[in-house]
C-alpha cells in the first residue's frame, strides 16, 4: 500500500524538508515538503534521489567480519565479539592514544554521529581523533574559537535580510550551502537582489554562483586572506571602521589597525592579482550598506592561510557594525543548544594542548590533522605509540585526505580496524570488520549541529519513515554498543549508554545556578522523559533543557519532543537575534579582536604579498549532484556534467596544446593522475580543477557504479605536509602542478 512520509534531507548541511512515497517498505519518490517550516518545499538533485540512494543495492545488508583474510558476512554478535577482542588488547597493551578514531563527515547529517562518538571519545580517553574537519573546516573553527572563546560560535550571513552580502570561496548554488544552513541558498540569494540588495563574489572560478552576483572578482588562488586584510586596512585608512552597537563588546581595536597597516590595496594588488580600485570598492561598499555579510567558505579555508582568512571575514563583519544585527551576521541559537550561560569571562580557547606524535602538529578543538594520520600509524618514534588500532565511522579517508595511496599501505598495517560504514569502500576495505548502519528511511532524523549555523532558528524531528528491516540494527545502537565493546563493556544493554549520558546531563544541569532545572532531583528529571528510546529520551532531555525548553515545568509552554512531534512539519523560532554578549567565552568575556595565535601568524601572511605562482595551481570544485565522495555510486547523480574532469583555461590549453576531451596528466607533489581534459574560460588563466571525492577504482570495494566511472583522486596529488598551521587544515587549493597532454591515448 503507498503512503507517505516526512523525512529531513540528511544529504546536504540544507536540511530541507522531504515528502517521501512509500510503497511498503520501499521509497519510490521523494519531493520538497511545502509545509516545512524551514525549507518550504524546495528541493534539488540530491534529495530527488533519496529513494535510488535509500535502496542501492550496494549497500551493506550485514557486517563484515575478516576471516582468513577475506571479509565474510556475520551476525552482529559475531560482528561485536570481533570488535571487543581487537580492540581491547590494543588499549590494555599500548594505552588509549593506540586506539585512533576517524569521524567523516556524514557523520554530523545523523543523529547517532552526533550523540555517540563524543561518549565514545570521552570513554576510550584517546588523543588521536581525525576528522574531516581538517579538510574543510578546521579554520573557521580555530577563528571562532580565538574570536570569541568558542570554537562552535559560527556567525551565520542574514540572507533573508541583508542588504549586501560578499561571499568569498564559496559556491553556494553547487553546495547549497556550507557553514551556513540555508535550504534554497540559491533563492535566497536571488530574493536579495530582487529587493534590491547586491551580490559581490569572489572566487577565482566564474561559478554559477558568480554568475548570479553584481560583482565577480576573479581572485588568484590562495590569495583571499590578503584581500581581505587589505579591505581592513581601507576601512581604517579611510575612517570607514564603524562597530556601532558592538563597540563595547570589542577589544583589540587599535592593535588590529597597526596589525593590517602594511596590507595596502597596493601591496597585495599583485599577489592576489585584484586592482587597488576593486579592493577599495569591495572595502566602501561594505561600509557604505545599509547592513551587510561577510561569508567564507572552503576556496578561503583550504589554503595555507585559512584561518586568517576565517579571522578576517570576521573581522569584516565587527568593522563595519555588521556581527550580531538583523542583516548582518549573527549567531543562531538552537533548540537543543545547552541552557545559556549568564554573559561573563570564560575559559577562552587553547591551541595546541597536546601534539601529533610524528611532526608534532598541535590539536585544535581536540583533533589531530587528518593529513597526518597515515604517519601516526606507519611511523615510529621515540616517545610515544603509533597508532595500532583504529575506528572510522562514515569516513573514507583513503579517498578525502591527501596522500590516499600512503594511508592505504598504512591502514593494512593496523593490528585491527572497525568501520562503522554503509558501503566497503576504498577505506572500509581495510577493516576486520564493518557495521553497517541502515539506510536513511530506516533512522529518526534531527540536525544537531546544522541547526547551530541555521540563518532562521526552527526545530524539526522526524521518525524512521519506514521500520528497521529484518536483520537491521539502528545506527543508534551500533554505536552505543561499540562503545562497551570498545570500553570494556562488551556484551551490557547498550541503553547503558544513554541512561549514563542522561544521568551525567541532569546531574551536571541541576547543580547548574543557571539552569533552569537547578536544585532539582536529576532522578526525577530522568523519569519524566518522553520518547520511545534512548536517542528520543535524550532529545527529550536537550529540548527540555535548552533555551526554548519547558525546563521540566519551569516553562510551561517550552518545547518538548511531544510538543514537536505534534508538529511534523516543525516548528519555527523566528529570525536570528542579536545575542552578544551572551556566546562570548573568551577569558575577557570580550570579543578579542586581535589573539596571539593570530598576531603571531600575520608576518607569514606578509611574506605572502611577494609569492607569486611560477605556473599551473590546482583547485577542487563542487557539483550540484556531488557531496564528497558519498554519491558516485547513484547512477541518477552521476553523468552528465558531474564527471571527473580536469577544467583549463582555453589560453593554457592552447600555450601547452591540450585538446578537450583528451587525457592529460596531472603531475603534483603527491603524485600524478591521468583525466580528460575540458576546456573552459570558467577558470582563470594559470589554474586548473579537478572535483574532489572521485578515485574510485581500488580492488576490494563493493561499489558497481561508481568502479564503471572511477574518475581519479585528486588528493593524491597534494603534499600532505602542506597545511594551515593554525588549525592544521590541508592545503587543498592553489597547489602547483604540471600538465602533460597525452593526445591519442585512451583513458
Ligand atoms: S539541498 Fe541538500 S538538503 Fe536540500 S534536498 Fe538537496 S541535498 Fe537535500
């Protein structure tokens, strides 16, 4: 019989809402949820595709546990039992930090990647995390965190409202969006010029979001941070700096104005290679606005300057008035964000609280750079264990971290390996065994940490749209039982897990002064819970709690998860609202404008002025019907234009007698790859771009549709030494290549 379900999209940071059809158990299609409070019915390729990439028969039915070297289907006792007896012996005979834990990025689009591998961590008391943060996101992070004491205190761009808005390394009509959770990003930004406000992009491709803005400056890779230090510079130089509103929450202003002195429009004019005139034009008209944002994306944190990047969008931001006012950039507050604090000193941030074994990266936010995983496993050093067993869990780092071919050698090394993983992919391939976790219709759905950057505050949950299939376990448990198996509780009731995560929530949350349940009795906090499960429960617990919540009665007319799932199409609560100084945690309970880290990093942003390419960098892109390297195997979103090729420049493919169409080699510092050629005057001249995710013709994976069109991995090129050494985040564009045209071959 068919039917209907409501389900969040969990493909993209979006989040739009989706209307399925069900037939049975089985998605035949999937359509934009009109009533959805957030999304209001918008939709793209991806999430039209849910039913084809709920039901691809490639997915794992059951684990895999390795047995005479071949990975042989098993229960999930079998699978668990395996997993206790690999693991644990590594942790008793080398101490936690030889237990290494990878965290993908899909990871934060499921309600289990948010709720259990924090415990998991906390639990096994390792150092070696790795997650895909240090791909994409790490600098961002790290300029948060030293801005305002918070490294998950993201400001979002006000697109429904601002009047301005200059998105720099940020394509968001392929993405949808990034850092900034917008369902129609795109008609978003064209509401914005029909009300008359102004698009500026810049990016050194003319993407089709460039295409869309008033103005498209075609920066040289690499170079955002000194452009963006140069507008700062103007705003000073010509009286244009204005805090406004924010002035008595800012320190650091004077030291920041003597800092970005020598960053001229003149002295980085050649670098980046944008004339002074646009520099200042870009400068004024952000001051001259009405209100106006300042958005960065992966083009401005991929490179060796990220975080200062990430710092100066910022900084744009608070110069011109623009943080924390309707318009401008603001910070989102979402329903199961813990009870804020009163406003006050904090702890700040600290970088580098321990470091990488091998190159002695320092950690940010806990973690170490991806980029240096394969070394931490297959190199030894004096003081200090490699990494000898390891857990990836929706990760394929073979795939999104430079150097694939290293970590793919390094990861046969381990003495055992877990991979928490729907697919045998080019890095589950390597593991004892894999726990796959059910396709998407099969588990509840909510955006923990998507609705912390969302630019409209709103909540919404939805139930499995279909039932567990026979043989199934909920990605839920799978966890919560790889923590015991991993922690020496092997074989307890995984809602061990979350009633101790309740009991330490509530029993931290009343001793709170500020909480709304203080002086209360945790014990019975925890018996009024809602929700048919562990996960609801602890829903219930962070709705309840949070700054929307009931407070367990204190509020009668909070939210709860009964009070949401009487409303299937979510609930909205309302635009972004100033909120300063309220997520400020650094130590002065001010916005320091200026930290030490960052002061320390600007003479090698200097040096930066005089470094100019001597021939081709590299960048990556984004397709419409891409996210990473999670849907190559979906024949509906693959083909067309979404193929691995290499895009140039007609001029350099005349200058080295590149053909379109024609294989051509791309030679890097990692390594070389072969891909068809496709001309193009979307790139600037002197660069050229190959997407990233792609690479997918390793023997051993189970992935039929994408192995029939592999494309190459261009991580393979890259110098996986290369990185931002603030938050350790791989340099992954403007990196040198070659090109060899290899007219006649075949590829
Ligand atoms: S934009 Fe993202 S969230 Fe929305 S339908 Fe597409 S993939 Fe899903």
């Amino acid at each position: 019989m068919s039917r209907t379900a409501l389900r969040i999209c969990p493909l993209c940071e979006a989040t739009c809402g989706l209307t399925l059809s069900i037939d049975g158990t089985r998605v035949t299609a999937a359509r934009g949820d009109r009533d959805d409070v957030f999304s209001r019915g918008f939709i793209c390729p991806k999430g039209a595709s849910f039913g084809a990439l709920d039901a691809d028969p490639d997915r794992l039915r059951t684990p895999l546990v390795r047995r005479d070297g071949e990975l042989r289907e098993a229960t999930w006792e079998e699978a668990f039992d395996a997993v206790a007896a690999g693991l644990r012996p590594v942790v008793e005979r080398h101490g936690p930090h030889a237990a290494g834990i990878v965290l993908g990025n899909p990871n934060v689009h499921t309600m289990a990647g948010a709720l259990y591998p924090t415990v998991l961590l906390g639990a096994l008391g390792t150092r070696a995390l790795f997650t895909a943060s240090t791909l994409d996101q790490m600098p961002k992070h790290v300029s948060s965190g030293l801005l305002f004491g918070d490294a998950n205190a993201i400001p979002v761009p006000d697109l429904d409202r601002t009047d301005h808005l200059l998105l720099i390394g940020a394509n968001p009509l392929e993405s949808n969006g990034s850092l900034c959770t917008a369902p129609d990003f795109p008609g978003r930004l064209k509401a914005l010029r029909a009300r008359g406000g102004t698009l500026t992009v810049v990016d050194l491709r003319r993407t089709r979001t460039a295409k869309l803005a008033d103005r498209h400056v075609a920066i040289r890779p690499g170079t955002d941070a000194l452009l963006l230090a140069a507008m700062a510079h103007v705003l000073f130089e010509e009286g244009l700096a204005d805090l406004g509103a924010l002035a008595p929450h800012i320190e650091g202003v004077t030291e920041l104005a003597d800092a970005v002195r020598d960053f001229t429009p003149e002295s980085v004019a050649a670098a980046c290679d944008v004339d002074i005139d646009t520099t200042r034009a870009l400068a004024r008209e952000l001051a001259a606005a009405p209100t106006a944002a300042v958005y960065g994306r992966i083009g401005s944190c991929t490179v060796p300057h990220g975080t200062l990047a990430s710092w100066l969008v910022d900084v744009l931001n608070i110069l011109t008035g623009n943080l924390d006012r309707p318009g401008g950039a603001l910070f989102p507050q979402a329903a199961t964000d813990r009870t804020p604090r009163p406003a006050g000193p904090g702890h700040g941030f600290t970088l580098g609280r321990w470091h990488s074994r091998v190159s002695g990266h320092p950690e940010a936010k806990g973690e170490l750079p991806l980029s240096a995983l394969a070394e931490e496993i297959d190199t030894a050093t004096e003081d200090g264990t490699p990494v000898r067993a390891l857990i990836t869990i929706a990760a394929n780092p073979v795939l999104s971290a430079p150097d694939g071919h290293r970590l793919d050698k390094a990861l046969d090394s381990l003495d055992f390996m877990v991979s928490v993983d729907p697919y045998l992919n080019e890095t589950s391939r390597h593991a004892h065994v894999v726990l796959p976790p059910p396709p998407p219709a099969q588990s509840p759905h909510h955006d923990f940490a998507f609705n912390t950057l969302a630019v409209r505050n709103q909540v919404r949950y939805t139930r499995p749209a279909v039932p567990l299939e026979p043989g199934r376990m909920a990605e839920t448990e799978i966890l919560a039982r790889l923590i015991l198996a991993a922690t020496g509780g092997h074989g307890a009731d995984p809602a061990a897990v979350d009633a101790l995560v309740i009991e330490q929530t509530l029993g931290k949350a009343v001793r709170e002064p500020h909480s709304p349940v203080h002086g209360r009795d945790p014990h019975d906090l925890a018996a009024r819970l809602t929700g048919t499960d562990g996960p609801e429960r602890r829903l219930d617990m962070m709705l309840r709690l949070g700054p929307y919540g009931d407070g367990f009665g204190a509020r009668p007319d909070g939210l709860t998860l009964e009070r949401l799932l009487a409303h299937p199409h979510g609930i909205d609560l309302g635009p972004l609202r100033p909120r300063l100084p309220q997520p400020l945690k650094t130590r002065s309970g001010k916005v320091e404008l200026l930290p030490a880290p960052i002061a320390a990093d600007l003479p090698r942003l200097k040096h930066a002025m005089a470094e100019r390419p001597a021939g081709l960098v590299l960048v990556g892109r984004r397709h419409l019907r891409s996210n990473n390297s999670w849907m190559h195997n979906i024949p509906a979103l693959t083909g067309g234009s979404n193929r691995c090729t290499l895009h140039l420049h007609p001029d350099d493919a005349t200058r080295l007698g590149v053909r379109d169409g024609e294989p051509v080699r791309v030679k890097g510092a990692g390594g070389e790859v072969t891909a068809p050629a496709e001309v193009t005057d979307t790139v600037r001249p002197g660069v050229v771009s190959l997407p990233h995710g792609w690479g997918h013709d390793r023997p051993g994976t189970r992935l039929g549709h994408a192995a029939g069109d592999p494309g190459v991995n261009v991580n393979q090129l890259l110098d996986g030494s290369l990185l931002d050494p603030l938050s350790g985040n791989a340099v992954l564009n403007g990196v040198p290549v070659t090109l060899t045209p290899l007219t006649g071959a075949k590829l």
